[in-house]
C-alpha cells in the first residue's frame, strides 16, 4: 500500500537514493536533482517536502521550495521541483498523488502560486498553464 506523507530528517538519504534512481545517470542527472534537494534544505528554502511510501520504503518524492518573483504588489510563489519516483514504482499514480497533496499543503501554507518547469502534458492535469 502506497502512503504520503511529509519528509522526516530520517528520508534523506532514501530521498537521494529515490532521486537518484529517477533521474537516472544520463549526464549526472539524478545527482545533479539529489544535489539540488540538499541545497534547497540546506539554505532554509524547502518549504513542502512530501515523500511517498511503500509500506516502510521512499519510493518517491517532491519538493516546493520559495521562488523570488519580482512584481508590484507581494507574492508568495513555490516552485515545485524537483518531482521524482523511483523506477520501480512509475505508473502508479504516486507522482500525482505527491503532487496533489503538495499543492494542497502549499495552499494551506498561504502561497499564493506554485510555478513548475517540467513536461507540459504532465503538468496540465495539475492546472499548470505554460508561461508566455
């Protein structure tokens, strides 16, 4: 059974193992979003950090992190990256069941909007639009 719930201190390493496994080695891709992960907690930026499990195990992962976004009047704005499940349990529905609760933890938080750069037939489903 497949469960979502927020990151503990104790994920990390399973989070970077997950991440790694789901961007995979092509071009240091999945230490590269491993690396990311660690800076955004380490500068204080990751905001909603949700992990999926399967039964004891991370087997999935994504994080909102704050956005500086320059306009005239405030607002909080997460970017949603990055979003990763492991190659074993992809097409399953958990990459949209962290999403889903992501978003709704980032609305409960008070953020104003979430931006996202990622596939855009993906991300429609969630009510992203692409930028002009």
């Amino acid at each position: 059974m497949h469960t979502v719930r927020l990151e503990r201190d104790s994920d990390a390493a399973e989070i970077a193992a997950v991440t790694r496994a789901a961007f995979g080695s092509a071009e240091g891709a999945g230490e590269t979003e491993a690396a990311l992960i660690e800076a955004l907690r380490s500068r204080g930026k990751a905001v909603v950090s949700l992990v999926a499990m399967n039964d004891e195990r991370v087997v999935g992962h994504v994080l909102f992190s704050e956005v500086t976004v320059e306009t005239e009047n405030p607002v909080r704005v997460l970017g949603l990256a990055p979003l990763g499940v492991h190659p074993d349990a992809q097409g399953r529905g958990l990459g949209s069941a962290l999403v889903d609760r992501g978003l709704r933890e980032c609305r409960s938080a008070g953020y104003d909007a979430v931006v996202v750069l990622g596939e855009p037939a993906y991300y429609r489903r969630f009510g992203f639009e692409p930028a002009g």
